[in-house]
C-alpha cells in the first residue's frame, strides 16, 4: 500500500506501519511501499509499545508510528548525532 492508500483505509488514527522499497533522497526516506501492522485509534501509546516490541525482537525492520492525518510521510533521515541528514551532509566539506 501507499501512504494515501492507509490514510484512506484508517482514517484519523494512529498506525504502526512497516516500510518496504524505500531510499533515501536529500536526507528524505522515499518510501514505495508501506504494509499496515496495526491501527490504534486515538492513543498513540499501544501502537509505541508494539513498535518497541517489534523492533527488540528486528532491529532491521524500518518501521514507524504515524498518525494518518499527516498528508505527506515527510520523514528525515537523522545521522548518528541525532541530526538532520540533508543539515549534516550540507554542513561538511565536499
């Protein structure tokens, strides 16, 4: 699925979804494919302690929490420093 396809589907609510097909472009994640893992309603909490879970057991699993009434995914990418990568790479000597 695809971001609109969720946002459809789980209208107004917070979901836990797994990225798939995804690069990474001016330290933007550009994600293709999205595959829905849950849907939480109101409370984002439940959907933060599956991601948790998820995540112990897969650390390689790229996988977000999200709130479908975001239009766009928008997600930056962070360096290891907790910066922003486009912020990162603009500020080092090419």
């Amino acid at each position: 699925m695809n971001w609109q396809e969720i946002r459809e589907k789980y209208p107004n609510c917070w979901v836990l979804v797994e990225a798939f097909d995804a690069t990474t472009e001016n330290g933007m994640r550009v994600i293709n494919t999205l595959i829905p893992l849950g849907e939480f309603g109101d409370d984002y909490k439940p959907a933060w302690d599956r991601y948790k879970a998820l995540h112990q057991l897969a650390r390689e699993r790229e996988l977000y929490v999200l709130h479908t009434n975001r239009e766009e995914l928008n997600i930056e990418v962070l360096d290891g420093f907790g910066r922003k990568l486009a912020d990162a790479y603009q500020n080092t000597p090419h």
